[in-house]
C-alpha cells in the first residue's frame, strides 16, 4: 500500500505540473505586446498566426491528454505489479540475439521409451510381401506381353475344373465421377439420375440382376428427388442383396492427397446417411479410379468394419508380377502392425482398366465384344475393330466357349477358383436400352453355360460381397472371417503407371490453391463441430437452446459434404476441367464462410460471463471474422483491428486437445498499442512491419505478435487498444539487402531499418534451440545448427520443362524433359531480414517467387522448426515447372520417408532403375523427388502459388499451367 501511495502523489505532482504549464502558455498568448500595439486592426499575416499558435495550443492539450492517461495506466500497472508478478519481457544478450524470460510451466510432454513400443516390436508375423522389396526386384521392363500387353501369355489344361467348378460372379457398375469433365449437378441432370432411375425398373424385372453403388453424394441427391414408393422399392433391393452399396463414402475418394481427418469425415457422412435412409452398413469396398493406393484407406476401412476390398490402379509391373506370382489377392496389414488387427482381405484387378475390355480375361480385343453397349448403331464401338454380336439360339455356344475362355485363363492368375468379373465402366447405365442390352445378353450366356455340366461353370451377376462371400465359402471360412491361403502384404502402390514411363506424379501437386483451400476448410470445419458442440451442450444445460441457433447444425453438414465431394479423385487432385475446379472453388468458400458464421456464434455464447445476455442476430454478429476472401480463388485478406482508447477483444481458439504455446499474430491500425491478457495483466508484444513488396510498408497497418498460452478445445480473449505506453512493445528491427538493385525505400520512423546496398556476407538466424544460415547473395537457406552440430541443409529454385513429344507433363502426369536446371532471374532478389523477440525471418523477392524462411524465438513445438513458405507467380511460363531443392549432408543412401495423408509415415527408396518421375511421391498436399545424390527437390508449377514447410517436413507446389492464383499448401513428409 506504501508504494501505491507514493505512486499516486507521483503522478498527481506531474499532473499539476502539466496544467501549470499550460496556463502560463495561454497567460503568454493573452498578453502578448504586439497585440496590444494593433489596436484591433489585426493584419491578415497576425491572423494566421494567432490561428496556427491556437491550433499548436490544440495540439499540447492533446498531448497532455495522453500524458496523463499514460500516467494514469503507469499508475494501475504499479499498482498490479506490486500486488502481483512483474511482466517479464525479452532481453537482448550483448551478441544481440533475443532471450526470453524462463517458462513458469514445460512447454512438452516427456515421452516414455514405451510409448511406441508397439511398433517397434518385431514378436509379430513378418508380411510375405514388403511392397519396398517387391519394387527393389521388379525389373520394370515393360517387355510385350501378346494380347495382354503388360503381362503374359497364359495357358490352362481343359479338365482343370473337373473336380472344382469354376464361379464366376460378374458385377454390373457404373463409375460416376462427382465432377470431372461435367459439374456434379451436370453430371447429375444428364446421367446419374437417370442411371438410377432405371436401376430401380430394371432390377425388379429379374431377381437374378445384380448392381452396385459407391458414391453417396450422388445417390443422396437422388433420394431427396424421388417418392416414398421408389424409396421403398430401392430398400428392397438391398434387403434382397440385388444391390449393394459398396464402400459406402461420399465419394470414392483419391488416396494420394486427401489427409486422413478428410477420408473419415467422407466415410462416415456416407455411412451414416446409409445407416438412416436405407438401413444398411457397407461389408467391402470398391476403388477402381484413385490414381494410386493409400495403406491408409484399408486402415480406415478396416476400422469401419468393412471386411474386404477391391483396387485397380496399381503399376502394370506390380501387376504383372502379382499375376506371375498368384499374389493378386492378399491381407494387407500396416506397416506398424506387429499382429494381424489391421488386416482386410484385398482383391487387385489384374488388367490396364475397370471397363469391359478390360475385365473379362487377357484379350481386351475378345472381351470388348462382349460389351453390349457397343452393339453395333450405338454411339460407341470396339478399337480392335471386331464388334460385339447380339446372343441368339445361333450362336450363343461358340459365343459362351469364347467368353469362358477368358474367364478360365484370368482364374489362372488367382489361387481360388471363384472369379470376379466386374461389368461397367463411366457412367455406363444411363439408358434403358443397355440395361436391357447387358442383362439381356449376358443372362442368355450364362443360362447356356450352367445348363451344360461338362463345362465345369457356374455364372451368375452378383455383387462383390456375393464374391468376397463365395470365396470365404470355397475355403471354409465364415463370411467376414480371415481368409487362410492368402500372402500378407505391407506397403502401399505408389507411384502409379498406367503404361511406358507415364507416371501419374503430376496430381500429387496440380491445382495447389485448391489443395490448400480444402486444408483451410478442414481445420475451420473441426473447430466449428468442436465449438458448436461445446456451446450447444452448455446451452441445453442452461435451458437457453431455444435461443442458440441450431441452424447452424445445417451449416456444418453442408460443409461436411462440400469438403467430402472435393476428395473425389478428380476434385482434390487438381484433374478436373476449369469450369468444375472453379464450381469445386465456389462451394469450398461457401461453406468456409459459413463455418467462420458458426464459430462465431459459438464463441460469442462460450466467451459471455453471463449467458443470458446472449442475443443471436444474424445481421449484427457480435465477433468479426479473423480474414476474408472476396472470391473463390483469391488469396484471404487478414483482418485490420482499428485501435482506440477503448479495448477491442480478440477470441482466440485451440480446436486441438493438447494445450498450445503459440505466437499469435494481428494486424492493427497503430504502432501504438498494448495488449493485455485475459486476466488483464499486460503481454509482451513483438511490433513488425506489414509489407506491401519487397521495399514497401503498407501504411497504417502494423503487425502485432504475442506469445500466448491456449488451452486444449479452450477459448482465451485478449484486449487491444491503443496506448502510448510503449514499455511492452518491443519494435522489430529490418535490415534490406538490395544487391546494387535501384528501388525506391520508403524507411518508417517506427522500424529500425538498416539498407544494404550491395551484395553482402552471409548471415544467421537463431534461437535457444537452433541456429540457422542463410546465404546474403539469394537469400536462401544454407545450414542449420542443431545441439552444437551443424548440418547442410541447402536450398534453390528450379525448373523442369516437358517433352516435346506429343505427351507432356499436365495434371495427372509428370513428364520432365530432363534434370532440372537452376532458376535463373533477370535481377537478384531482394532480401529482407527481421528481427524480434518471438520470430525472425528472411523474406527472399525473386522474379517468380518470394520464400520468407521464419525462426520462432519460443518453447514448444514452434521454436524447434524453420517455418517455409513461397509465393509463386509462374504465368508468363509455358510448359514449366518450378521447384526447390533442399540438399542435405545426410548420408541416407537411397532410403527416405514420407508421409501419408497425414496419418503415418511410409518408407521410401530411390531406384535408379525407374526414370526420374517415377521416384516422385504424394504427402498431404505435396509431392517431392528424392534423386540418386540424396537430394530432395520439391515439385511445383502452376501459377501464383504459396507453399509452407518445417524443417523435418517437405513441401512444395505444382504441376500442370493455369492462370488460377495459388495458396498455402501444409505439407507434412518426414525426411531421414
């Protein structure tokens, strides 16, 4: 209370001061000589003056003003300090580097020896296959293989199913794309709702017909449209097993860049729509079009209870040797599992495609005719020239003996003697007449081939849990159960060749705005589920539920659907025609916008002391939105919180459920600000320019960071307003590397700015953990030091060109013409260094690209990594790719890892055996080429991209030409 007291006499002696002062100012004005002499008549000129000493007289009130309100918080700040703990600020050492005051609490979780034991463990059965060693002996020859061009010949004996009959099931489907070429509403108007419309007819004409379905999206959209009578006739078909819903996903989703949150939203939204319309839980599942197979998605199938699955593009060598091998069907088991509790029994297709040509047996030329959509007068025919024929009485035997020929020689390549046939293709189905055509003429094959015993066949349609069923029943197992006889395998099947060196890598990175935007959305959309969760339960607790708005509920399942549509393999994966990305672009910023909507109502109602002020109004919402966008594909504008003396809050959220430290940064309006927690008491706060360019500050807008401690699934409210009580904020310092470059700079009297006219040495950056160099002529990172080690860790742009033959490198492929070669500009960068007390960063300005490399200055996670990111602006490049290198001095050899959908790392090895592409691989959002001298190049191209990484993660951008601005990309690749 002592000091209080002496604190406040204190401050009341300044204050007398400062209006003593001010009034021997106005005495002076009033009894100036000069104005006496006049005599009234003032001259114009001693007009002015008197008016600009009454506009200075003004400003001193002003500023006195400020004074005592400076005095005034000085005071309460005393005041708290001597009642409570000091605010501890960072400190410069004489080296100059930043230290921060010690961390009253650990900023990790220690992490035990046994923690992971699990999957070090190696008591449990080794896989037969390891998909590593399976590449490391193919010889990926691609040598002709006959009429199966990518395999062999393949012969039988004729009395082979004497004493076992052959059963073949064939399962009619049509693959329908959610958006490709069309959009999802006009692929919907023109083909799927009829497709499904003809279904329900045409099943109910014969109980023997059979159909599978996957995509939920679709047929929710068409349930919505259709009567009670055809509802129930469609339950009846599943309750009779003549259809089946395979998979059971809102879409078929792409393997390569969708992140694991997203594949489980899909998945359940599909099957809990499933669940409540039809009453029915998937049992297999079906993936005939992913360009490339996870071992996450048997992992998540698996956890759903499906049973088994079916896949198909895998690399035609992989093929080619399974077949050999009788491996085409197996257990595949996760690479970590040292039991059998993530097995599911797989099925992979053997030949080139999922359509018709291409199912029935080796000879694509003899199974082609056997599509009856390509009847002769139909829009479509066989490119072996040979026509499919209508069954009759006449020759439905030489035509049944053709068919079964292909179907024994394509058993050959399996252990049992069940077969699966699969019989569709893209949007296949959509008229009446096929149904018609295919069933018709099929039936009439299979009833000539059960009624002749001597043949050793049983055909049938059925669904592919009727095959997965009969092939359980052939080695007596219970359906469901594990399937003894069959190889284990471990790994997953990319990258993926469909023929020659066309190695579909290029998607791994097409389209990057849309690939970030869909990670946006996915984080908006966890934070909404947990927050609108939160406050719905407290409400009806409280009894206020009818007063929350449960609109919103509406809100968050058209978001889950809008992100589950985008990871259909043609959406995610950047392959889709412009009109459809732009349509895909438009409902991902819909429902990000909606989802800001649904936090900021659940914040509002969570952050009130008392809740029975709250009052939901949709034209007024109590909190502002943090960015936006003005379109689809623009890049998100941060908020500017306009400072005063009265305090604007900031609601913060940590949607995870581990306790965060993080620096937090704002834009505000004024230099002059002071931030105080939600306790009141002041934060240290780190003051930075907002950059326009590489030389220019944007005016009035000022970059305000502070560290702050978030609680896991927790809110926290900090304060800001404007205050001339600067002790708290501690001012970056910049220094420009201008490189003899002759740009006009503009320095602000806030930032201490040093400009480097010429090239100038190398520099670093550091913090209590690492330390890491960059090079001063580009900028770009050189080394990092590590525990008292330093290690290479180089960095530099590149390009890839393409062929010039007619197949080049676009959205699905990666067809470089060669090595990369370095990025040449026409001018040096411009570098910009920062540095405060919680991060420093090097900003590079290239021609095409700008990187800022940041260190945080912070415990936890965040000061242990060097955040990445680039802004990429490649448009007036034609068939060009850009990419950056990171080489490092580990010695790896040729082993490496990466990630997969965010969910586990998978072990990699380059193989100097496959072209350059081929050693191309998928993280979340990213795709990176490791090269025979253990360097890691991240792929990129497309225009105006933003890429981020951390060191002990790679990413990049890419691959396939546009004009659509690109954005942030995650990525998450672990590298040795």
């Amino acid at each position: 209370m002592k000091l209080k007291k002496q604190v406040t006499v204190c401050g009341a002696a300044i204050f007398c001061v400062a209006v003593f002062s001010l009034y021997l100012m106005l005495d002076r004005v009033q009894h100036d000589p000069a104005r006496h002499q006049s005599g009234g008549n003032f001259p114009r000129s001693q007009i002015s003056v008197l008016q600009n000493r009454i506009e200075q007289l003004e400003q001193l009130l002003e500023e006195n003003h400020e004074i005592i309100s400076h005095i005034k918080e000085s005071v309460l700040e005393l005041t708290a300090h001597a009642e409570g703990q000091p605010v501890l600020l960072p400190y410069h050492t004489p080296n100059g580097s930043w230290v921060l005051p010690p961390e009253s609490r650990p900023s990790f979780f220690s992490i035990s020896p046994q923690d992971c034991q699990f999957a070090l463990g190696s008591g449990g059965q080794k896989p037969d296959l390891q998909m590593l060693a399976v590449a490391s002996v193919l010889p990926f020859d691609n040598q002709d293989g006959g009429v199966w061009k990518q395999g062999f010949d393949i012969t039988y004996e004729p009395h082979e199913w004497d004493t076992e009959p052959l059963q073949v099931f064939v399962v009619p489907h049509s693959h329908n794309d959610p958006g490709w070429i069309k959009t999802f509403e006009k692929y919907y108007a023109d083909q799927t709702q009829h497709i499904l419309n003809s279904m329900v007819l045409k099943l109910q004409e014969d109980p023997r017909r059979r159909f599978i379905w996957s995509e939920i999206s679709f047929f929710s959209k068409w349930w919505d449209n259709i009567s009670t009578q055809k509802r129930a006739a469609v339950r009846r078909l599943v309750g009779n097993g003549q259809l089946e819903m395979v998979t059971g996903g809102w879409v078929m989703p792409d393997e390569a860049n969708s992140h694991y949150f997203a594949m489980i939203d899909q998945l359940i939204e599909g099957h809990q729509w499933l669940e409540k319309n039809i009453g029915v839980t998937p049992r297999s599942g079906w993936a005939v079009d992913p360009f490339g197979h996870s071992a996450t998605m048997p992992y998540l199938l698996r956890r759903a209870n499906l049973t088994s699955m079916l896949i198909q593009r895998v690399h035609y060598a992989t093929k080619k040797h399974f077949a050999a091998t009788h491996n085409l069907e197996f257990m595949w088991r996760q690479t970590w599992d040292p039991d059998s509790s993530t097995d599911i029994f797989c099925h992979m297709m053997p030949f080139y495609s999922y359509d018709v040509p291409h199912t029935c047996g080796p000879d694509p030329k003899i199974c082609c005719q056997f599509d009856f959509k390509r009847l002769p007068g139909g829009r479509i025919n066989c490119p072996w020239k040979v026509p499919p024929r209508a069954i009759t009485e006449a020759n439905v035997a030489e035509r049944a003996h053709l068919l079964l020929d292909q179907y024994r020689k394509k058993s050959k390549l399996f252990r049992s003697k069940v077969l699966l046939v699969p019989l569709g293709d893209d949007f296949r189905y959509d008229k009446p007449q096929e149904w018609d055509a295919q069933f018709l003429n099929y039936q009439r094959l299979f009833d000539f081939l059960n009624a002749h015993p001597s043949l050793h066949v049983q055909a049938q349609f059925g669904t592919l849990s009727d095959y997965f069923d009969a092939l359980s029943k052939r080695t007596g197992i219970v359906p469901g159960m594990k399937l003894p006889g069959f190889p284990v395998l471990s790994g997953d099947f990319f990258s993926y060749a469909d023929r020659e060196d066309h190695y579909w890598t290029g998607y791994y990175t097409s389209r990057p705005f849309y690939k970030s935007l869909d990670r946006v959305l996915e984080a908006h959309l966890r934070g909404a589920e947990v927050l609108y969760s939160l406050a719905l339960n407290h409400a009806r607790h409280a009894g206020m539920d009818s007063r929350y708005p449960l609109s919103d509920y509406t809100l968050l399942t058209e978001a889950r659907r809008a992100l589950g549509l985008f990871q259909h393999h043609d959406a995610i994966t950047g392959t889709a025609k412009e009109a459809v990305v732009v349509d895909y672009g438009v409902r991902l910023l819909h429902s990000l916008v909606n989802l800001k909507h649904v936090i900021s109502n659940a914040a509002h109602y969570l952050v009130l002391g008392d809740k029975e002020a709250y009052r939901y109004d949709p034209t007024a919402p109590f909190l502002g939105m943090d960015d936006m966008r003005l379109n689809q594909d623009s890049l998100p504008e941060k908020t500017v919180i306009k400072l005063d003396t009265s305090p604007r809050f900031v609601v913060l959220f940590n949607p995870l459920e581990q306790e965060r430290l993080s620096v937090v940064s704002l834009l505000v309006s004024s230099p002059r600000v002071r931030v105080l927690s939600e306790e009141g008491q002041p934060l240290a706060v780190q003051l930075s320019a907002q950059w326009s360019s590489a030389t220019d500050m944007v005016p009035d807008v000022y970059q305000v960071s502070i560290m702050t401690r978030l609680p896991a699934l927790g809110l926290s409210v900090l304060q800001l307003y404007k205050s001339f009580d600067s002790h708290t904020t501690l001012t970056s310092s910049v220094r420009l590397h201008l490189h003899g470059r002759d740009l006009p700079v503009r320095p602000r009297e806030v930032f201490p700015m040093h400009v480097v006219p010429a090239t100038s040495d190398d520099f670093c950056l550091d913090n209590q953990h690492m330390q890491a160099c960059f090079s001063g002529l580009t900028g770009l990172l050189q080394s990092v030091r590590w525990a008292g080690e330093e290690h290479k860790l180089s960095s530099e742009f590149l390009i890839y060109g393409t062929r010039s033959a007619k197949d080049k490198s676009g959205a699905y492929l990666f067809l470089p013409d060669g090595d990369a070669k370095p990025y040449a500009p026409k001018e040096p960068p411009v570098v910009r260094v920062t540095e405060g007390p919680f991060f420093s960063e090097v900003a590079s300005y290239y021609q095409h690209v700008q990187q800022v490399v940041r260190l945080y200055n912070v415990p936890g996670v965040e000061g242990l990594s060097l955040d990445v990111s680039c802004l990429v602006d490649i448009r007036d490049h034609v068939n060009k790719e850009m990419a950056l290198r990171l080489s490092t001095g580990i010695a790896s050899e040729d082993t490496f890892f990466t990630d997969l959908n965010g969910f586990q790392i998978q072990p990699r090895r380059f193989l100097k055996k496959l072209p350059l592409q081929a050693n191309f691989y998928p993280m979340p959002a990213m795709a990176y080429i490791q090269d025979k001298q253990s360097r890691l190049t991240l792929h990129t191209a497309q225009a105006l991209g933003v890429s981020s990484l951390r060191s002990g993660e790679w990413g990049c951008w890419t691959s396939c030409g546009g004009v659509v601005p690109q954005t942030h990309l995650r990525p998450a690749a672990v590298f040795p």
